[in-house]
C-alpha cells in the first residue's frame, strides 16, 4: 500500500523546495535561459548546466550552495513522449547545489529529510539506488540514514554515473525512488518497473572531469548536482496516474480536448497520446520562443519549429481542422507565468511566432498530405511495405515533412520508411550544395571553430563609434555558408569590425543599416557567438558578396535609449544597495530600446516608501549630472576599487569598469550615457516577485518615457471620456461604482435566498409521512449554500418532528448538502452532522457540524442524484 503524503500543488511543490534549501543557506537563483551560454550543448537540459564553469573551476562562484527550479529541455525521448507515464521535452529540475562545499553525506541528509519531512513519503515508500562502486554512498545510507540494505540497490555506470556529455564534469550518482507498491516485498525489486517505481531525485556528486578521450581527472572540488523531477513528484503527490494528468500540464490538454470537442478520460489511447503531446510540446515552445529561439531550419530553431509542427499534426489527429496553437499556448502561458513571468511579457511574441509558424505549415501539410496519401495508396497497390527514401525526401525538402511526421503517418497506415534511403538522399543533397557552401549551425561550438579557420574575431567599435568601414568575411543563409546572396533574402553577416554591439550582460543589440555599392541591409538584430559579432538582417536591395566593403551604421536613437536604459540600471542597482541593502546583489536585467528591468536578490518585497525613495536617488543622480569614468583594469585592481560584478558572470583577466565617482562602480561590457543627465527621467513601474526570494523592478527612462506617458495617458483619457469625469475625479467616481456594485451584489444575494425559500416552500407537497415523523429530501436549483441552509430551517420549523434534506449545485464543480433533524429524530440516533458527511461522501466530499443542523461540500455534482436517494433510504430505515 502506498502511504498517503499530502496532495500539494506543482507551484507548492516548487516553493517547498526552494524554501527548504534557502533555509539552508542555499541561494536561490532564478531560472537560466533554455539557451545555454554553454555552446557544447543545443539547450539547457539539466539544473546544471548554467554551473558548468564553476564545477569546471573556470568561474569562481559567488555563493557556496544555491537552489534552482530551472526549466530544461530534452528532446532524446521525443518518440516517447505522451507514450509512456513520464516522458517530456519540456520540465522543470528542482535542484541544490554546493561548489566544493557539503558532500554526500550531507546531500543524501536533506534528500532524505525533505523526502520524508517536507513531502510526506513514508520510508515505506521510498527505495535508493547507488553507484555499484560507491560503498561510502551506500554506508551513508544504511548506517545514517537506516534505510534497510534490501531497499538500497548497486548500479551500473549506465544508470548511476551521471555525465552531462561524452565529455565534462562528472561523478556517481544515487538516486531517491518512489515505491508504488512496498506490499509486493524487498526480494525482487526491479527499479526498471515503472508500475512499481519512480524515480524523482537524482544525486550526483559531481567529482570528475571527463576530456574527449575519456579520461577522468579529480576536479579541484567536490560538489553536489541534485535534480528533482517536478512534474514527477507532482505525479505522485496528486496521485494521478501520469505526469500529464497533473495540474503543470493538464489544463493545456483540456483546452485542446475542448477545441477538438472530445473528452479526454473517454477517449481512446491513441487521442489521450495526441493530447498528452499537445500538452508537453506547447509548453516547450512557449518557453523556447519565451528565451527569444526564432524557428528555423537550424539548431535550436529546427527544435522549435520540429515540436510546433507536431503540436499541430497531432492536433489534426484528434479532429482539429483550423488554427488553434495560441489557444493553448494562453492556457500553457497562464500555467507558468507566476514561475516564469517572461512568458507573459513576451506573450504577443510567442503568439505572433506560432501563429506563423502553424498557418505556414497547415498550408504545406494540406499540399503534402495529399501527396503522401498518392504515395500511400500507389504503395498498398503494389504490395509495398514501405515508403521509398526518395518520397520521404520529397516531402521533407519541399513540404516541410520531417521524416518523423512522414514516419508517423506511415506508421498510422502499418507501413513503414525506408531511412536509410531518406539518409541517401540527404546526403546527395549536401553534396550538391557546392564545396565553399559548408552548413554552419551557430549553435555548434565545431561550426564556430570551422568558420574561426577562415576569419578573425569581430573588432568591435561601436564604444567609441556609431558608424564604420568593414570587409565582409562571412554570409550565412539558413546556416550555410554561400559567397553571395540577393535582394529580400534574411542573412546573417560577419563583418571584420562593427559598431554594432551585439547583444550581452542583458543588454539588446543594436538596430541598423550595413550598406554598400547598390547594397542596402536592414540590420534587425545581433548575436555574438564566441568572437563573432552576427549581423542578423534582410537584404533590401542589392546583391551582398564576401569581400565586399561595406558600411556599417548603428541606429542613433535605438543606442541612446538603450544606453540610458543601461547607465540607469546601474543607478538603479547603486540606490538599492543604499536605501534598502548593501547586501543585494544582481539576478539578472534585460536593457531593451523601451524599458529596463532588474532582478535581485532579496528577501521581502519592497514597501511603497522604498520605492518612491530609490525613484527619487536615482532622478537626484540624473539631475546631478555625473560624468562617467571608463576604465579597463586587471580584474583584481577593479574589484579592490570596489567594482560591483555580477554572479555567474564570466570575466576575463581584463575588465571594463563604467564608474560614475561616488555613485555607482559596475564591471560592465555594454554602452552607457557619458553623463548621467542624457537620461533625462527615471521611472518605476513596478516591483514584484519572480520567485522566491528574487524580485523584480521593471522601470523605463530617457527617451523612452515619453511612450510609456503616451500610452498611459490614452487610458486616462479614454477612463475620462467613458466616465464622463475630470482625470483626478477617476479614483473617486470608481471607488463609488464600486460602492454600488456591492450594494447590487447584496441585494442579489438576499433576493436569491428568498427566491430559494420561496422555492423551497412548494417541497411541502412532496412532504412524506414516515412513522411519527415526516420527511422532505429533495434537490434544489442553483441555490447558494447560505439560502439551502435557511431553506432547510424553515421547513424543518414547519413540519415541526421530521428530517429535512437538501442538496443543490450552486456552481459548476461544487456540491452543497445540508440536513436539519428535529429532537425527536436525533433521540432516534441520527444526527444532522454525521449523517450529511457520510452522503457528502458520495459526492467526493465531506462536512458536519451540530447534530440538529449540518452542512456538507462535494465536488462531483453528477452524484447528487445519488446521495440525496441515499439520505431518503436510510431516513426511511432509521425513522419507520
Ligand atoms: N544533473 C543531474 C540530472 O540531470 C542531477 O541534476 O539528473
């Protein structure tokens, strides 16, 4: 038998965790981006990967322990996923982590204990595993912890050595698994039966670093690497069946049952499979468009557009003809947005790059679906079993299939694909591309390497200059490499020397134009990979050639804003430290051209005092007009002098210093204002929590504040209009409709109570007779419990020696019982309290209270009919 741990949501699950750890001197940190700054992998597919440098030692931690709900992503099971009980792309790792600080024992201690303690699982419950070499891990266990030796199992390296890649930092695991179903007993434990077991928090002690020919070499600390499954534990802690039945993902597959107008727990296996993908993929492609990933034909893009596409494949399985993804994505958006807030703010962008996405590739599918069905039939006819790699090729290089789609479909016909014929022809198609044309995917550290053999690192001039001369080293199209290419082709550009700054340390890139003989390039965006600073653009007019020169010219005004959002981040930081805590310290900040915002780490929410004090400093320090000191100093002589530097920041031995004397000192590599009165205005628009013990300030200055004041200004405006009322008469006139609108809703209250009595009233017909006693159960419509249980008074008060019963369906999802006995009937044994809990039971409920008047709640309203025939059976029985 499984014990029964209290049911908790996925947002509490989270929060316990966190808190559990920040009460052990664990920092929290926010969630890293699923792009990795890490360029050896394509996402962020475990809780630590943003650590990898310190584990390595490259990059001295600011904190000894942290604690991270960070979002992954993996997409090695992609054909599992929906299949089986716990497959995702998209999941959240709960983890702890200590650089070279507590070890094993004191890992497998908390593990233990907020296993037991905080989530409830009785030992009972939970078996280990340990690495088949690691008897230290395995004493810890039995002797500290006192979990039975039958109940702790050794495994191989497969299964507890865990390794990020084939190489980097390493180490044995042990692993905390839930048991189903301890009653089946110790002697045939197989942790591979997943009707039995489940894994949910995975321990490693990260020791080894492992180089490309497998060797391992002790790293210079040991550390703990722990990862608890969120949705896994949510899965047990809701005791439902799978993890896409629990509350982080099930609204999402409700939503689209609704679009395709089916029910999920009636449908059959292969519909529940399409909705369980609908419901992982969608979150994985909110969050990934979230972390700014554009689909493509490349890298982390082809992801993205690969998981859309199935997203809407499996939604035409299921009966969904038109567009629906953003649909469900508002419902995935709205699941997340108290963990993750980015997905609100970048809602419109998420929607915009689905919506795209889904009628590009519902255009296509039409067109290719009817080709595959030819193909099919033409196949069936010829006694074929499979697809040739030539068709599946067709579909993929000019319908947009991806072999898996094609595979899928076929599947669905008993068929299979001839995949080593698709390779065949995939393979020829490379080839024909011409030698030069190389396919560089820009995530990929090789392809950086490969493209480094040709050219130089980008100079970048754009501190000093907003225009310069360059040479063209490298064009890109869809990630391969090409000599030249036209008008109204998206390219990616590498110059010798920009003044562009390419986006970094939160700051955007720049906007702007590259132009030439006859050439004109819109520069939309810029990325810097390793040493390349990539001009992401749209050829406007011209034909663009490597080794053309070029002129590259930033957009003046988009830099100004940007730098005053910049230099007043940091002022910003600076009167946080002074008013509220020396202490703070950076979690991350976002510099756009329209608004800046600044994570940080603190306890408590700021109070509306603060607030208005850190908006005034920084405005005083705007007004006081400081000039800025720029500097580039040996890391060690900057942070002497005092330079702020942020966690999790790589540095060289080098470092920029933006000083504004006695105001603000920061280590920093973006664009500032040369004298903080080009900001002009400083304004906060808010403060909140983006997780525990993290906050954010979102605030806008410089030019950009006279958009912020327009649009504001529109609302009032228009308030004003409506309300026909002054501007400063809007708080008063509402505060008044507010006033009414209580008044109305009281008055509808007391209306619906008598409406409920007065109802009530005609059940004396139905009034009936059961020895001395008389006896009314009866179900009412849409009455709230307050007036069922007036209702049930007044009727008892007029039959006088009786039971009376009612039960109503006040709104969707709720049950509402109440039973009021006379003295008379209580002497026979009844009582009002006991007897409607026991027939709330019925309805998933439950309840009591006084013997002589008792009230009970249920969720399952279907059941009412039921209950009530089972309250007037047992009143029949007990009173005659
Ligand atoms: N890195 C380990 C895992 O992914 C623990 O977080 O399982």
């Amino acid at each position: 038998m499984s014990s029964n741990p209290q049911k908790l949501s996925g947002n509490e699950i989270r929060n316990l965790f966190l808190d559990f750890f920040a009460g052990r001197g664990h920092q929290i940190l926010p969630s890293a981006s699923l792009v990795p700054e890490d360029p050896t992998v394509l996402l962020t597919i475990a809780g630590m990967v943003p650590f990898k440098p310190i584990f390595l030692g490259q990059r001295t931690p600011e904190f000894k322990r942290a604690t991270t709900s960070q979002k992954c992503i993996r997409t090695n099971d992609i054909e599992n996923v929906g299949r089986t009980k716990r497959h995702h792309t998209f999941f959240e790792m709960l983890g702890n982590f200590s650089f070279g600080d507590y070890f094993k024992e004191q890992a497998i201690a908390w593990g233990w204990e907020i296993s037991t303690q905080i989530f409830g699982f009785s030992p009972n419950n939970l078996v280990v595993s340990v690495f088949e070499e690691d008897d230290e891990a395995f004493n810890i266990w039995r002797d500290q912890i006192g979990v039975p030796a039958a109940r702790i199992k050794r495994m191989g390296a497969d299964d507890n050595f865990w390794a990020m890649g084939a190489t980097g930092p390493c180490g044995p695991c042990s692993e905390i698994y839930y048991d189903f179903h301890p009653e089946r007993g110790d002697d045939n434990i197989d942790l591979e039966d997943d009707s039995r077991f489940i894994e949910f928090y995975n321990l490693v002690f990260m020791q080894y670093n492992r180089d490309a020919s497998g060797n391992l070499t002790p790293l210079q600390n040991k550390n703990i690497d722990t990862g608890m499954g969120l949705e896994r534990m949510a899965q047990i802690l809701q005791q439902v069946p799978n993890n896409y039945e629990t509350d982080l993902i099930f609204p999402i597959i409700q939503t689209a049952a609704q679009i395709a107008g089916i029910d999920y727990h009636s449908s059959d296996e292969t519909t529940k499979v399409s909705l369980k993908v609908i419901g992982d993929h969608v979150r994985a492609v909110v969050h990934m468009i979230a972390d700014e990933i554009r689909a493509s034909n490349v890298g982390r893009g082809y992801v993205l557009r690969r998981l859309i596409r199935r997203v809407v494949r499996h939604g035409r399985l299921i009966g969904i003809s038109g567009e629906f993804i953003t649909q469900v994505a508002e419902t995935a958006i709205a699941l997340s947005e108290s963990a993750y807030p980015n997905v609100r703010q970048r809602e419109a962008a998420i929607k915009a790059e689905l919506q795209r996405e889904e009628s590009n590739f519902l255009k296509t599918l039409d067109r290719g679906e009817k080709l595959l069905e030819e193909i099919i039939q033409e196949v069936k006819q010829q006694g074929k079993t499979f697809i040739s790699g030539e068709s599946a090729f067709t579909l993929y290089d000019t319908y947009g299939f991806p072999l898996e789609l094609t595979q899928e479909i076929a599947e669905e016909n008993n068929l299979t694909v001839d995949e080593a014929g698709f390779n065949v022809e995939m393979q020829k198609q490379v080839e024909r591309a011409k030698a030069a044309h190389e396919t560089i995917d820009l995530t990929v550290q090789s392809s950086l390497d490969k493209l480094a053999e040709h050219i130089h690192a980008t100079e970048f001039l754009g501190y000093t200059q907003p225009a310069a001369t360059a040479k063209v080293e490298a064009i890109l199209v869809d990630g391969v490499s090409q000599e030249a290419a036209e008008a109204g082709t998206q390219v990616q550009i590498v110059l010798d020397q920009t003044p562009f700054y390419a986006e970094s340390g939160g700051q955007i890139g720049d906007r702007g134009y590259i132009s030439g003989d006859g050439i004109v390039i819109r520069v939309e965006d810029m990325k810097k990979e390793s040493d390349f600073f990539i001009h992401l653009g749209h050829i406007e007019r011209g034909t663009l050639r490597v080794g053309d020169t070029v002129t590259a010219q930033i957009d003046r005004a988009c830099r100004r804003r940007a730098q005053a959002n910049h230099t007043a981040t940091h002022l910003l930081q600076a009167a946080l430290k002074k008013i509220v805590d020396e202490g703070i310290s950076q979690a991350g900040s976002l510099v756009s051209f329209d608004r800046l915002r600044f994570d940080f780490n603190c306890p408590r929410a700021l109070t509306a005092e603060e607030v208005q004090q850190i908006e005034e400093q920084v405005n005083t320090w705007i007004a006081e007009a400081h000039a800025a000191n720029v500097e580039v100093l040996p890391l060690a002589e900057a942070k002497a002098k005092g330079a702020v530097a942020m966690f999790g920041e790589k540095y060289g031995d080098e470092v920029r210093v933006i000083d504004f004397p006695g105001v603000s000192m920061e280590l920093c590599g973006g664009t500032h204002v040369s004298n903080t009165a080009e900001i002009g205005v400083f304004k906060i628009i808010s403060e909140a929590g983006v997780a525990s013990g993290v906050r954010r300030i979102e605030a806008v200055s410089g030019p950009a504040i006279l958009d912020y004041l327009n649009v504001r200004d529109k609302v009032v405006k228009d308030l004003s209009d409506r309300f026909k009322v002054k501007p400063e008469e809007l708080p008063d006139r509402i505060t008044s409709l507010q006033t009414e609108l209580r008044t109305a809703e009281k008055q509808l209250e007391t209306l619906k109570s008598q409406l409920a009595i007065a109802k009530s009233d005609s059940l004396l017909d139905t009034l009936e007779t059961v020895g001395d006693h008389k006896l009314i159960v009866a179900q009412l419509e849409d009455v709230d419990p307050e007036s069922l249980k007036t209702a049930a008074e007044r009727l008892l008060q007029k039959i006088g020696n009786g039971a009376v019963v009612l039960g109503s369906v006040p709104e969707a999802g709720k049950v509402s019982i109440v039973a009021a006995f006379s003295a008379e009937v209580n002497k026979k044994g009844l009582q009002a309290g006991k007897f409607v809990g026991a027939i709330a039971k019925i309805c998933g409920g439950g309840g009591g209270g006084r013997p002589n008047l008792a009230q009970a709640g249920g969720r399952d309203a279907s059941k009412l009919p039921e209950a009530l025939a089972k309250a007037q059976s047992d009143l029949r029985s007990a009173l005659s």
